[in-house]
C-alpha cells in the first residue's frame, strides 16, 4: 500500500497524526509505504516523521518542492483562495512520486485513520475511471458552473483520492491540471479541488462516504443532500448510515478543527489520541476563534431542524467568496 501526503512545516503536526493513526490501524499490511511532498518541512520534522514511520517498520520517502509558487506561478496562474498553496502539490505526482509505483492513496494531512484502509485500496477505479473518491455533501452551484458542470453532476472532495497511477501518467494528468489550473484561477476557490472536478469530469469513481468522512455528514441528512443534487441519490440510505455509524477516514476540513480552541468536533477525542502518540503531543491549541467556535457549533447542531437556513447561509457565504475572489483579480489586472 503507497500513502502519499504534501505538507508545508504549518501541517507537520497533523500530518504525523495521520500517518500515525494509518500504521496503527493498517499493522497487517505487508508493504505500507509513506511518501511526503515537502514543500517547505524542516529537517528536523522531516527526521521526526521517519523515525515515526521506523517505529512502526514503515518507510518513508520525502520529494521536495519548495519552490510551488514559482513553479505554479511560471504558467501564469494567481493562487487565490482561502488555502496554502501546497494543496496544488497533487499537480506534481508523476513527476514526484517513484516510477514503478502503479497506485496510489493521498491523503489530507488532516486526516484521521480509524481503521484498515484495505478495502479502500483494492478497490481500484474500473472502466478506465482514473480516480475515486468521496462526493462533497455540499457545494456551490456557482463552482460547478464555472467548471461548467451540469447541476447535477457529481463533485468531488479531494481529500482523499485513490489514484490509478498508470492511467494518471498515460493521461499526462499533471501537465493537464496545471493547465486547467490556469485558465480557472482567477474564478477558482476551492483551487486543486476545482481543477480535479473540471479536468476529470467522468473519470472519477464514487466511493463510500466513509473513506472520507466530515462533520457535514452528520449535521445535513441523506434527503437533504439528494434534494440539494440528485448526483448523491447513488449513496444508499444504508450506506449513508453505516458510514455515520463507523467512519473509516475522518476528515477535518471546514472550521471546526479539533486542534482550534473551543471548536465542538465530534470526533476531537480520535485527533488527540494518534498526535498524543507523536513527537508533537505538546502543540497548543490554536487561539482566538472562540465566539466563532461556539456560532459555528450552533449553526451545526440546528442544520438537521433547519436546512433551509443551513443552505441560506452556505448560499450568502458562496456569494462573498465569490466577490472577494472578483475583487482580488480585479485589484491584480
């Protein structure tokens, strides 16, 4: 099994979380590989995280592309969005990652592995699908028409993809999502999300929400997603359940991170179990967002009595991203 993460030093501590809650609940794998796409990672994390892995009999291959912005820049592309720019690090995989390697599994630096990831793994994409991955259960309408997307094709989150690495390589899949990149970055704001979606259209395999599982799964219900686009009715009511019930990857996107003070994520104790188990079981919670926290948690906990204010806030929110977006651009021309 190949696991390929791209982080800056910011990450190190989630991202040895993660690698630490993989080995621990994928201990009967032969072959458990680890690659790092550095783009800006100490040496002394770097030799923290292979000790990490050694201890658990795991290797771990560290690529470095610290010059990102330079290389994502040099096309012409403006990166403006609400996240770093390593995120475009999975624009680099071919190039970065071993030759003889056939398939692949990135994951976010926060994620959290809560069991074996096999059933996953084997599950490569068919018919020539070169990914698979987990629906968003919420989206903007205005991404996927920017993407020009039809309203009711699916969109993918890209925090966890299963890559068939050959199809990737044979489709010139890196070169291509640069290029996407850079006619869409002045509209994108979910950045390598966007370029993956627009780009892959069809290519893309839908598998179980609980390989990639976040907070929205339990404040929106099943009919409220299908009733907001119909692309999620292929995830049965009883695979929607179970993957409530037993979450296999725990995703922490969207503000309510464990590792924020006064942030209420359900599943704080599971983050705290695998970093307390590193090298930075010390690092301070991140200050400043409490009244935030405690909004943010209670506009979770009424999203299942009120998706119709749910949808009015996600809805006011998608328009201020989108002109803020607009304004930058406008303010770079």
């Amino acid at each position: 099994m190949n696991i390929v993460y791209v982080s800056n030093e910011k990450y190190v501590p989630h991202l040895a979380a993660s690698i630490c809650s993989v080995c621990d609940n994928n201990r009967k794998e032969t072959v458990l590989d680890f690659y790092v796409i550095s783009t800006g990672i100490t040496e002394d994390s770097l030799r923290k995280l292979a000790a990490l892995c050694s201890s658990y009999g795991r290797n771990l291959t560290v690529s470095d592309l610290h010059d990102i912005k330079n290389r994502i820049q040099e096309k012409g592309s403006t990166f403006i969005s609400k996240f770093d720019i390593s995120i475009l690090g999975r624009f680099f995989l071919s190039e970065l990652l071993p030759e003889d390697i056939d398939k692949v599994l990135y994951l976010d630096c926060d994620t959290i592995v809560t069991s074996s990831l096999s059933g996953l793994y084997n599950s490569l994409p068919e018919d020539g699908k070169i990914i698979a991955a987990v629906m968003e259960p919420t989206i903007y309408k205005k991404t996927k028409q920017m993407l020009g997307m039809n309203p009711d094709d699916p969109y993918f989150n890209s925090g966890v993809l299963l890559i068939d690495l050959k199809l990737w390589r044979a489709a010139e899949v890196d070169e291509k999502l640069r290029e996407y990149f850079d006619s869409i970055s002045r509209e994108s704001i979910f950045a390598d999300q966007d370029a993956i979606n627009g780009l892959l259209k069809g290519q893309i395999k839908s598998v179980s929400p609980k390989y990639n599982f976040f907070t929205n799964y339990r404040y929106f219900d099943r009919n409220t997603l299908v009733n907001t686009d119909s692309s999620y009715s292929e995830i049965t009511k009883e695979e929607f359940e179970s993957s409530c019930r037993n979450p296999a990857v725990i995703h922490y996107c969207g503000d309510e991170r464990p590792w924020v003070h006064g942030n209420h994520n359900p599943f704080k104790k599971e983050y705290y179990k695998y970093l307390d188990m590193t090298e930075w079981k010390d690092t301070p919670e991140e200050t400043g967002k409490e009244k935030y926290m405690f909004l943010y948690h209670i506009m979770n906990v009424s999203t299942k009595a009120f998706p119709a204010v749910r949808k009015t806030i996600s809805d006011t929110y998608s328009k201020k991203l989108y002109k803020n977006e607009n304004r930058s651009n406008n303010s770079k021309s």
